[in-house]
C-alpha cells in the first residue's frame, strides 16, 4: 500500500513538473496571445453601440443580460441573456478585455488596444437595411469609425508598431448579412421595393460586391486575419415561426433559400480575397450548419427546445414581441436555443464559439480561430 502511493506520488510530480514546463515554455515561446479583437456586424454581437443612438433597436433593458457576469447581471446592450460568440471567442483567445464599443465614452486611450467593437443591432451590408429601426450603424459606417481607431492606435504605439500589431496580433470579424434580407429585401413594405425592383440574384449580388469592397478598405487599413460569419437560417427563428404560423419543426423556405445562396456566393468571396489580398487570411464560419445542426439535434446538446424562446412575448413560440421587463421569462435559461425571436442563448453561443475555436472544416475554414491566432 505504502508503495502503491509513493509510486502515485512520483507519477503525480512527474506530471506537475512536465505540466509546469509546458506552461513556462508555452507563455514565452510557444503561444503567441493574441492583443485585440475588432467586432463588426450586428445584433448578434452589438455589444452596446445601440445604447448610444436614438433607435428602436435596443437590448439595454432587463431581463437581457441577466447572465452575464462583468456586469452582474445588468442589461449592457448585448442581444442575448449573457455573452456573445464575440466575448466567449475573445476569452478563448487570450484576449485581456471585451472588445469595446466604439459609442462608448470610456472607447479612449489604451482600452481600445484590447480591441473594439462596431457592431449595431439592426445593421447590414447595405446602407438601406435596418431603415424600419430608425437608426442603426451600417458596414459603410463601421468601417469608417475603424479608421478612426486605426488613427488612434498610431498614436498610442506608433506608425510601426501599430501596423504590427493590427496585421499579426489582431482578429478581425464580421457578422452580417442578416439584416440584408429580414429587415430589407423580405420586409414586405418598408423596404422601399428592394424586393420589388430586384430578383435574388440582384440582391445578393450587390450585397457580394459592397462588403468586398468593405472587406478591401479594412484590408488597406491593415487588417490581415478576417473571420467571416455567414448567414444563419433565419428561416427557423422564433419571429419568422411564429410570424408564418408554422409547426414546431419546420423552418421558412425561402428566408433560409436565401441565406443559402447568400452563402454559397460569400464562399467564393472568401477564396478570391484569399487568393487575392496578399498577407491577409480570410477564414469563413459556417454559421449556418452550426445553429442548423443545433435546431435539429437540440436534445442532443442538451435543449429542451429550439423553437421557442425563452424570453419574448406572442404567438406560438413567443417570437412576436422582443424581450423587455414585460415579457414572459422560461424558466431554465440554458435549455433554450433562443433567448429572444432573434438571438441565440449564452448556452448556445458557447457552443457555437468552441465550434470556431477548435472546430474543423465542417464549421470553420480553412482554418480554426486557434489557429488563426498563432498564423
Ligand atoms: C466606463 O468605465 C467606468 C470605470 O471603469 C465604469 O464604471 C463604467 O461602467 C464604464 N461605462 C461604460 C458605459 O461602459
Ligand atoms: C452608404 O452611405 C455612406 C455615407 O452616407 C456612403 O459613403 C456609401 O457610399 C453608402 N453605401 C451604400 C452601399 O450605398
Ligand atoms: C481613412 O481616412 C482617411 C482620412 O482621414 C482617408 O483619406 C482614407 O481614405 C480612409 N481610408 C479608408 C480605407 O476608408
């Protein structure tokens, strides 16, 4: 017996020293920490930019929020009970801080070397979409409020090191596209005819050519490791169920048709700004068969449900009205899907961002956002 433990002693140090040697190695050699993570796109990571305009689109009330822990579970402006992909995969990565939102009057000094964050709940690829919100920041827009960071990062380290940082030590994603199609080209009357005067292929070609061009100037402002989120199926929301009536398991056709195109055309974006772009890496996230695959096997993962959400008010899958202090409230948070007719959960999101981090080509390529950091 005495034996027994003293060989489970030294089996055990051995462990801990070649564990400690790991880890001294690794924090000065073998693990490059990634400094700042630039968030652009839309509700799906608006981290509070929204709270700042004088817009319908707003999550800067309860219950939103109430699982996130650096607020103590106060509204931020996040779209979902807790964290977004962009705070869970800025963690991952060794980030130091959330990406900041560039509205906010504490986005000054060094705490934009930790990044920023663009993204505004209602926004899309094209200036017209998120018009029925009143107000909302666009690509266009982001894109210039980075280079406005971009001068302020100049400052704070200098030309040269600045440059070095943006190209080597910071990643750069984009969320958008949803918008382009429920609060623009499928919206029936507001979106002054989109629909009307243009056929899919139209649509989805301009939304193609704009956010190249977008992607250009973040790429002549240095940007040089780019995650591309594509669409989701918003055919199977909470809002678009219940809007169309549907059954439990079924999903709107043409909403989700139209993402898939939009997705296959983002693909071939993607390999030519690879091939193009020199120096700069473009990876895509394939955001679609991610949430599609947790719709269907939700049981799988542990959800109870993947059409309702959890909180929101109307209809069949409470998909109507968003979430605010009225709304009814499920009563597991981590068993739902959604946390509101739009958003994913913080349980949701976890997976989704460890699919990013570590995932394969299925999800993520070409390559993971693990490796993405160490390029
Ligand atoms: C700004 O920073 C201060 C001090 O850290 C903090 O108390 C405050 O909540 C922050 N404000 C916003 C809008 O993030
Ligand atoms: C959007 O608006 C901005 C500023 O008003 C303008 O510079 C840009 O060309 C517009 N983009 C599109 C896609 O219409
Ligand atoms: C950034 O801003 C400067 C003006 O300050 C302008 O000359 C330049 O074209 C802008 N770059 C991009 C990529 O928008």
């Amino acid at each position: 017996m005495a034996a027994k433990l003293s060989i489970l002693a030294l089996f055990l140090g051995i462990v801990n020293l070649s564990y400690l040697a790991a880890k001294a190695g690794g924090d000065s050699t073998t693990t490059p920490s990634l400094g700042a993570s630039f968030i652009f796109g839309d509700s799906l990571v608006d981290a509070g930019n929204n709270n700042y305009l004088p817009t319908l689109s707003k999550a800067n009330m309860k219950p939103n929020g109430i699982d996130f822990q650096a607020s103590g579970g106060n509204p931020t402006g996040r779209y979902t009970n807790g964290r977004t992909i962009g705070d869970i995969v800025g963690e991952e990565l060794g980030i130091p801080n959330y990406a900041i939102p560039f509205l906010s009057p504490n986005a000054t000094g060094k705490a934009i070397l930790s990044g920023v964050n663009y993204a505004s709940g209602g926004g899309g690829i094209m200036n017209a979409t998120g018009r029925i919100f009143i107000n909302r920041i666009g690509m266009d827009i982001q894109v210039d409020y980075f280079n406005i960071t971009r001068k302020q990062i100049d400052q704070l380290l200098g030309p040269s090191k600045a440059k070095d940082y943006l190209q080597k030590k910071s990643i750069f994603s984009i969320t958008i596209g949803a918008n382009d199609f429920l609060n623009n080209y499928l919206m029936p009357v507001l979106s002054v005819g989109a629909r009307i005067t243009q056929s899919p292929d139209g649509f989805i070609d301009d939304m193609i050519s704009h956010l190249k061009d977008q992607l250009t100037r973040l790429y002549k402002l240095d940007a040089r490791k780019f995650v591309l989120g594509n669409v989701g199926p918003i055919g199977c929301i909470p809002y678009q169920k219940t809007i169309n009536q549907l059954k439990e398991n079924e999903c709107v056709d043409l909403a989700n048709k139209l993402a898939l195109q939009y997705n296959g055309r983002l693909k071939d974006l993607v390999a030519q700004l690879n091939d193009n772009l020199p120096g700069a890496t473009f990876v895509l996230a394939n955001v679609y068969d991610m949430v599609m695959e947790l719709i269907t096997n939700y049981d799988k993962y542990g959800f109870s449900t993947a059409s309702t959400a959890c909180c929101g008010n109307g209809g069949q899958f409470a998909g109507i009205i968003p979430c605010g202090p009225t709304s009814s409230m499920c009563q597991d948070r981590s068993k739902h899907v959604f946390w509101d007719p739009y958003h994913p959960s913080e349980a949701a999101n976890l997976i989704l961002a460890k699919q990013l981090i570590d995932g394969d080509a299925k999800y993520i390529s070409p390559v993971n956002l693990r490796h993405l950091r160490d390029i």
